[in-house]
C-alpha cells in the first residue's frame, strides 16, 4: 500500500496542505517551517494520536477547534479514501472508503506508519510503556485476535480493580476470565517476538556492531501461571486496589552481545540499537505478512553520525516500503531511487521539480 494523496489541515503550523507523494520522498525547509508537523499528520492518519506527546490539543493549530488529516491509499492497484478529524473535546471520527468507523483500528490497517524520529532512543532507555506499545504494534499486525484479547483483558483487570476496592465476593469471577486473557496475551507477545527476532538480528549485523537481543517479560513471575500469580498477588493488590502482575506490565529487556542495554549503552548506540528494532519489525512485516509499510524519517542527519546515517539508509534503500524523509538540507541525505522533493515554508508545501 501506498499514500498517494495526503491532505492536512489545522495540523500545528499547517493550514491547508496537499501533495501527491511517491515511494521516496524528501521534504526540506528551515528550522520551525512545519517538517515535523507534516509527518505528525501522516502518523495521525495511521495512529489516530502524536508522536509527540499524548495531548490532542497542542497538536490542533492554535485558534482551531478541529484537525483533519485525509488521503488515498493504494492497495492492490485500488484507491480508498481514508481520513480523520480530532477536536479538543470530541472523539475522533474516521473514515474508510466513504463510510464512518469508530476506533483506530480499521485505520491502523490501512495506514501502517512507523517512525523513526529524535526521540527514537525513548525505546531503549524509557519505562516498559514505549516497548509495549511498539510491540503491540507488530502484534496487531500479525495477529487478527489482538486487539480483542488486549481490550477483554484490559476490561476484566478494570472490573477486578473495582472488585478489590468494594465487593471482594466478585473477585475470583473476575480472575477466571483474566487468567484466561492475559494468558492469551503473553503468548501472543511471544510468538512475535520469536518471528521478529531473526529480522531484528539481521538488520543488527548491518547497522550494530554487536549482537542485538530481546527477551519478553510477560508481567508476571516466568516460573508461574498467571493465576498462582494473581493468586500471590492478591493480598497486596486488595491492600492498593490494583493489579500488579500481568501483561499490562510486561517488556521487553533489550541487550547488546548479551549485556542489559538499558542504563549502559551510549545515546548513539541507543539511537542505532532503537532503529536496528524499528526497521527489523518493518522488514518482518513486510516478509511474512505482506504489509507494505510507510516509514518517517524525521531529523535522522542532525541525530547520527556520517558513517551510521549511511548504514541506516542503506538499510531503508533496501525495505519495500513508502519513505518520507525530513531535512534541513537536502543534500545530507542520500536517497537511493527516484526522490520526490517537497519545500515546507512557514506551514505551506510546495513540490519542487
Ligand atoms: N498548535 C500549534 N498551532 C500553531 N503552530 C504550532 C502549534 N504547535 C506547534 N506550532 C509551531 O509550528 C512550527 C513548526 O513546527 P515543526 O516542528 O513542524 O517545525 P520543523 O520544520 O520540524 O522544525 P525543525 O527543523 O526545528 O525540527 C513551530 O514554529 C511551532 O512552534
Ligand atoms: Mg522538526
């Protein structure tokens, strides 16, 4: 699939913009012309939400009440229209194909963006969150159950939380159907990552200088099931009225030839290490699920030495995948292949031939 029309209005500094994107394409301007913003827009057409940050609001140009971003997708040589609007206080509204849709997923799929931008070493060194959420990005994609499994397990731990506080009678209701879905849960978490691992080591030979590794933690002791866990748990999560073991816990400890990354290796290295986990996931997705994927690159020049930037292009001239690339110059990056350029001034695109 491709994005082959993009249309973004009241998105940070952008007004009103359209391009007509190709596989490879370069936008350039000077500090604070609106680059990031642009690819802001194309993340939330695929992800409903920022990479910068959680809240909706700061994202809506200032004096607005509602962004929208829209846009053509080509799949199969068949054109859909796919779009969305958020406003301060209202859920998003999306639209497939001419029809209405509640929830992100259904735009997920059409618009599978990932990004790899100057916080990308949030995923090494930040808490277990940024890893969760990557790997349960891959996990949707590979396994239809997902979001299912992920909202009744999350629906049963909310009741269990509730029970812990008033009515303990319910509890053990509660703990049967969330056994059942965390156990669900881990296993998907696992069977991925074991499919993702040959991809991320294969992309690590090319752009680490060590072995890069990934190891799950479910989110509760591996010795145990996940009920005797609950069971162990439950004195100490009626005393808080929490649940403290399960797959909203879990992670992922990342290392580099066999040593803990997080807390020890250099910002460059997180940054290469982080990459190496992003694009190994791209080039999974794209062999084994057939997905074809659209990548951001925001800034990538400013964060990586000459030598790595060049490892990490490489790497990207050889993914099936829709590119969009931002940079204050556009002679730092070298491109492999017919490059589509786009000027961004003070919030308006212009295509430059
Ligand atoms: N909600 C908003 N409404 C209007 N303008 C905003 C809003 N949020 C941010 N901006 C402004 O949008 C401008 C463009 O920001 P953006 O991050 O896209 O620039 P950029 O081209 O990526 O710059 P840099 O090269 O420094 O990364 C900035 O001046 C920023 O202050
Ligand atoms: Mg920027």
């Amino acid at each position: 699939m491709s994005l082959i029309r993009l249309r973004a209005e009241h998105v940070r500094c952008l007004e009103r913009v359209e391009l007509e994107p190709t596989d490879i394409n370069l936008i350039f301007g000077e500090n604070a012309s609106g680059k990031t913003s642009l690819l802001e827009a194309i993340f939330i057409l695929g992800r409903g939400r920022s990479f910068r940050g959680p809240g909706r609001s700061a994202v809506i140009r200032d004096g607005q009440e509602i962004l929208t971003v829209s846009g053509k997708i080509r799949r199969s040589s068949r054109d859909v229209p796919v779009g969305i609007s958020i406003g301060r206080d209202q859920p998003p509204q999306i639209r497939i194909d001419g029809e209405s849709t509640e929830g992100l997923a259904a735009l997920a799929e059409w618009v599978p963006v990932q990004i790899i931008d100057p916080a990308i070493h949030n995923l090494v060194d930040e808490g277990p969150g940024v890893r969760r959420r990557f790997m349960d990005w891959g996990v949707f994609h590979v396994e239809h159950r997902f979001l299912d499994v992920w909202r009744r397990y999350h629906r049963c731990m909310r009741q269990r939380n509730a029970a812990l506080r008033g009515a303990e009678g319910q509890l053990t209701a509660w703990e049967e159907q969330l056994a059942e879905a965390a156990e669900e849960l881990a296993m998907m978490r696992d069977r991925y990552l074991e499919r993702l691992r040959p991809h991320v080591e294969a992309v690590g030979e090319r752009l680490l200088d060590g072995r890069p590794t990934m190891e799950h933690r479910r989110g509760w002791p591996a010795t145990r099931s996940f009920s005797e866990a609950l069971e162990s748990s439950r004195d100490r999560d009626v005393r808080h009225g929490i649940t403290h073991v399960g797959p909203h816990r879990s992670d992922i400890t990342l290392g580099l030839d066999e040593k803990t990354a997080r807390g020890r290796v250099s910002r460059g290295q997180q940054k290469l290490l982080a990459a190496t986990l992003i694009l190994g996931q791209l080039t999974h997705l794209i062999d084994d699920v057939s997905l074809r994927p659209i990548l951001l690159l925001d800034d990538l020049p400013a964060e990586l030495d000459k030598d790595s930037l060049t490892r990490v292009l490489d790497v990207i001239g050889t993914l099936d995948a829709q590119v969009f690339v931002t940079a204050l110059d556009p002679g730092r990056v070298e491109l492999s292949g017919p490059v589509s350029v786009f000027h961004v001034e003070q919030g308006k695109v212009r295509a430059v031939v």
